[in-house]
C-alpha cells in the first residue's frame, strides 16, 4: 500500500490589495508557496483550477474607506476580482 505523503509546507505569505466588482477593497495576506515556477502572485490569481482566493488577516472597505470589516479568513471568487496587486513595501 502505498503511503501519504504528511509533509506541510511553511507558508510564504505576500500582501495584496484588491478592488472588487462591487467597489470593495481588500487587503491582506495571500499564501504563494506553490510549486517551484508557479509561485507568484500572478500564477495564483490565473489559475483556473482554484476558482477561490483564500487570504488571511483581511481588511475590507466596502464603500465606505472610514468603517473597515476584519476577517481572519476570506474566500473570495476570483471572477469578482477587477484588480490586484502586491503591496510593494514588503521584504
């Protein structure tokens, strides 16, 4: 019989900002900690075998900039993405 592979993979997180079909924006953490070639933020965004984008310590602006939601854990559809991108101050 043959055995599973246990092995967990560490978590390689990037934050991005999103804006979605509704006009909310989304900030938080994404895992890209993939196979070797396809670990970029682009290569989770366009894979269409994941049809969610899990992300992790969320802020959520919808409509209004000055009462942001907070979730530990958001799924989101990535056909209500309009746009994404990394948040260039991180290491």
């Amino acid at each position: 019989m043959g055995e599973k592979d246990n092995t967990v993979k560490k978590m390689r997180t990037r934050i991005i900002r999103l804006k979605l079909v509704d006009g909310t924006l989304v900030n938080g953490q994404v895992n890209i900690n993939r196979d070797e070639g396809y670990d970029r933020l682009s290569d989770l965004l366009a894979n269409p075998t994941d049809p969610f984008l899990i992300m992790y310590n969320v802020t959520a602006h919808p409509g209004n900039i000055d009462n942001p939601i907070r979730y530990k854990t958001l799924f989101i559809n990535k056909v209500h993405i309009i746009w994404a991108e990394p948040d260039e101050e991180q290491k």
